[in-house]
C-alpha cells in the first residue's frame, strides 16, 4: 500500500516506481545483487543505487523529489487529448487537483509562444512537485464542453483547477505567469473561490500538438471558379 500510494503521488512528475516478483524473476535479482526482500533499487541513466531510507509512502517520496531536483528534471505537463489522459491523470485520482491551462491557438502563438506558456506551466508544476496538484493543458476550443461546464472563457490563454472527485472548480482570472498561477493553486488548496459543477463536459478526442507550427489551411486558386455553371450559365 505504501509503494502504491507514493506511486501514484509521483505520477507525472518524471519519476517512476515499479516492483519486479524476486522468486519468479531470481536471474535478475541475482545479477542486482537482491539478498532480501522487500529490495529498493534506485535507477539513473543504467546505474543501480541501493535506496535505504524510509518505507513509507512519505519518505519514499521525500526521496525522489531531491532526486528530480539534483537532476533539473522537468514535471510532465501532458496534453489533454482524450478521455484516457482525462482519466489516468484526474479523474481516477484521488485527493487530486487537477490544473488545465488552456492555451491560444496554434495560429495565434505559434511553436515559440506556446513552448513559453509551457515553460511557465513547468515551473510552476516545479514549485508544486510535493502538493497533491497534477498539470495537463488543451488548445483554447479543442475541449468546447469541458470549458462550456467551467463557464466558459472569453480568451487565452487561462487556466482552471478542477476536483473531479469533488465536482469542485476554480477559474483563475489573473495574468498567466509563474507567480499569479502559483499564488492562485495555493489560494484553492486551502479551499478558497471554488465552485461546484454537476458534472464536467465531455473529454474529446483530439490531435496531438506535433511541436511545429500551425499551417494555415490551402484556398482553392480563384481560377477554380472559371466557368461555373449557375442556372445553365456560364460565367
């Protein structure tokens, strides 16, 4: 229960924990050098480190976040592009605050401005790697209903925290930066300016951000209209 429970608090932030059956799998604890069980072994880039210190969810914890720091890893700030992302990273979490910025248009920030509002949400997610917070984010109208249930938006980029287990939310009406949202996730941890929803809207399924820039769709040539036929005339 402790493993599981420190699990899920780290989903998301970079950092992974699994468990291997030692009496079914003994050539491989063997060539880890496993005597008894249970064995924590802490991996980084191919190499094996004895892991000593507390086995309660807290302290394992405790333990992989100074390791994410140490290293500058990044959180992972996933795009909202369906129901499965929906419900692995908020819905079917408890005790989960659920933050989704959702951003411009690829047309209207291009590769550059929305890999900034990113960085931003990064950092941010940095500052709350010990809180019960995931980040996921969605461009600006590609989850219509799910806005539509948080009241809908009158631009981006801006950003909501959602409590699926709750039915609870909160809009963040300040500017999209490290310190407002950082100020507004605290503002809602200890409970202030939420409101209750029956029910979020509908998670569609949409195309994931391929990292470039947007293209604008191609218009038909105006030759394309040479020799129309309207009413059996010819123009």
């Amino acid at each position: 229960p402790e493993w599981q429970r420190a699990a899920r608090t780290l989903e998301g932030h970079g950092f992974h924990l699994g468990s291997v059956d030692a009496t079914a799998e003994q050539g491989l604890a063997g060539d880890y050098g496993v005597q008894g069980y249970p064995t924590i072994k802490y991996f980084f880039r191919g190499q094996a480190e004895d892991y000593s210190g507390p086995r309660e969810a807290s302290g394992i914890e405790d333990f992989a976040m100074g390791k994410l720091e140490a290293v500058g890893k990044d959180p992972e700030i996933a795009q909202l592009v369906g129901p499965g992302v929906w419900s692995k990273k908020c819905s079917a979490r408890k005790n989960m605050l659920c933050i989704v910025a959702f951003l411009p248009h690829i047309l209207d920030s291009g590769a550059s401005g929305r890999t900034d509002y990113l960085d931003t949400l990064k950092a941010v997610a940095k500052k709350n790697r010990r809180s019960p917070v995931t980040f996921l984010w969605a461009e600006g109208g590609s989850q219509s209903a799910l806005e539509d249930s948080l009241g809908g938006f009158g631009g981006y980029p801006t950003l909501a925290a959602l409590s699926a287990e709750k039915k609870r939310y909160a809009r963040m009406n300040e500017a999209f930066d490290i310190t407002h949202i950082s100020s507004f996730i605290v503002g809602v941890l200890t409970g202030k300016g939420t409101s209750a929803v029956n029910a979020f809207g509908a998670i569609a399924t949409v195309e994931e951000w391929d990292g470039k820039d947007g293209e604008l769709p191609e218009e038909e040539p105006l030759d394309a209209y040479d020799e129309v036929e309207l009413d059996g005339t010819t123009f």
